[in-house]
C-alpha cells in the first residue's frame, strides 16, 4: 500500500518514473519559484536559496553545493524510486519518509567540503572559496541529464585571484555523478577534495578510490540511519591521499581543471543497502 501511495504522489507531483532519472533545483526560499540561474554580489547566500545552494539529483540520491564560502557538497540519501527534490525541497519530514517513502538528510557536512566537495591548496594548508566579487548558481539539463554548478569569483590564492567553478553532472544512465572543478581564468591551481567521515564509520581506500559507511551523527533527523559516500578518482591528477580525523583528502597537482566521480548509498534503498555491497560496488 505504502509503495502504491509512493508512485501515486511522484504521479501527482510530475515524476514519470519510468524515464526521469535526472532532475535540478534552485530556487530563493522567499517564493520558492524554480530559476535557472541565481546571480549574486552577496558570496553567502546560505539561508535565503532553497537547500542552501543549487541542487541536482538521479533517483539514488542527490547532492546539494552550498552557497557560501566552504565548497562543500552534502548528500540526500534516498530509496531508488523516483526524483524528489521539486516535492520535498531536501526537507522531508518525518511522516514524509515513513508514509511516503522520502528520502534524507543524513550526511553532516561539518566543516569539510562533504563528498568530492573542493577547496583549493597553497602549498601549506588548504584554502577555502572566499569569493570577493561574488557568486553564480546554475541548474539545468544536459543531453544526458541534469546538472548543478556554482561559480566562485574573485578568490584569493597565491597572490593572485581566481575564479573557481564546482559543476556536478547526474547521467541518467548511471547512479554515479561526475563532479569537475575548473579555474575558469585559466591559473592552474591544486584543488583539494575527499570524502569525510564520522567516528565509527568504515572507511576504506586504494589506487583511485575512497569510501565511508556509517551513521552520521544527528542532525535534520532523530534516527540516523548507515549511509555510504565514494569517490573515484584518476590518481595521476593528485598526489599522495591523506587521512585526517574527519576527512579523507586529496590534492591535485597544478592544474586548470580536474574531475572525480561520486556515489551515494542508504539503507533505504534496495541496491546499494549494505557495507558489503557498498564496497563491492567501490572496489569493482
């Protein structure tokens, strides 16, 4: 019955479950209207755009890139069954996952860049995307799906300033997303990016892979439930990875643009539900 009211509602909301795999969202919470584009002098516009940045999904999960200084990526972990972004706004509630079979934000963030989320490197420690002239957020389609990008302008690195784009593509025919960082002014830089994690979390990496299963501590929800974060990586764009205590990360060598691809799991759906499989997955 649950699974009947589930498609019933995508049916409603627009969803055609049986070809849409990839969809985009962004919108200023003040009237909640989808735009495909949100310009901004102000760099942190964090509270005031829906899901705090431009957002983009398959029906495996989806990933948010936040629209302030961190670079960072977070995830909303979902059952496999549809696209849910237009409906519930990265913010289901409670009755919402257990009637209606929504997914979750259950990945914290924390001050990381999340998963494949960039920074940049100086050569000492890692700098954040301060943009001094502002920002642009963009959401739309591709001739393969669907994708979220954001522009940082004006970011101050090595004596110089750079503009730095995050773009994230879902391909309707694969559950991984491919996300790319370029210096759109052509400097080449070293980006820094990973895969974090919580305390009690498996974590696991090799020769151009990283991934972590576990429960993240409570944040949006009362009863976190295990959930799986990976990376793929080309390892002669970056050198050596480093583990820190809440992070894995790795830092490319100079360079004008680089791309990793990411892949998000739960309990909640039926393929990916388990560390093993998680980590089949990872290491095939």
């Amino acid at each position: 019955m649950k699974k009947i009211l589930v498609f019933f509602l995508m049916a409603v909301a627009g969803y055609d479950c049986a070809s849409a795999q990839t969809a985009s969202s962004l919108f200023w919470k003040k009237d909640g209207v989808q735009v495909p584009e949100i310009v901004s002098e102000v760099s942190d516009q964090y509270k005031n755009v829906g899901h705090h940045g431009p957002a983009v999904e398959n029906t495996h999960f989806a990933l948010r890139i936040y629209f302030n200084d961190s670079g960072a990526i977070d995830v909303y972990s979902k059952t496999g069954r549809g696209l849910e972004l237009e409906h519930y706004k990265w913010y289901p509630t409670a009755e919402q996952q257990e009637n209606e079979g929504a997914g979750c934000d259950e990945f914290r963030v924390g001050s990381t860049v999340g998963l494949g989320g960039i920074a940049l490197w100086d050569g000492s420690q890692e700098v954040k995307l301060k943009a001094t002239r502002g920002r642009t957020a963009r959401v739309g389609k591709t001739k393969t799906g669907s994708y979220a990008e954001m522009i940082a302008y004006g970011v101050p690195y090595q004596e110089d300033t750079v503009d730095i784009s995050i773009r994230i593509d879902m391909n309707r025919k694969t559950r991984d997303a491919v996300i790319t960082a370029t210096s759109l002014t052509g400097l080449p830089v070293m980006f820094l990016t990973g895969v974090n994690y919580h305390p009690g979390e498996i974590v696991k990496c090799g020769d151009g892979f990283i991934f972590a299963w576990g429960v993240h501590p409570a944040d949006v929800s009362a009863s976190p439930i295990p959930i799986g974060a990976g990376m793929f990586y080309k390892s002669s764009d970056f050198g050596p990875m480093e583990v820190t205590p809440d992070m894995v990360r790795i830092v490319s060598k100079p360079i004008k643009s680089v791309s990793t691809k990411v892949v998000a799991a739960s309990t909640k759906e039926a393929e990916l539900n388990t560390a093993k499989r998680f980590e089949n997955y990872m290491t095939r």
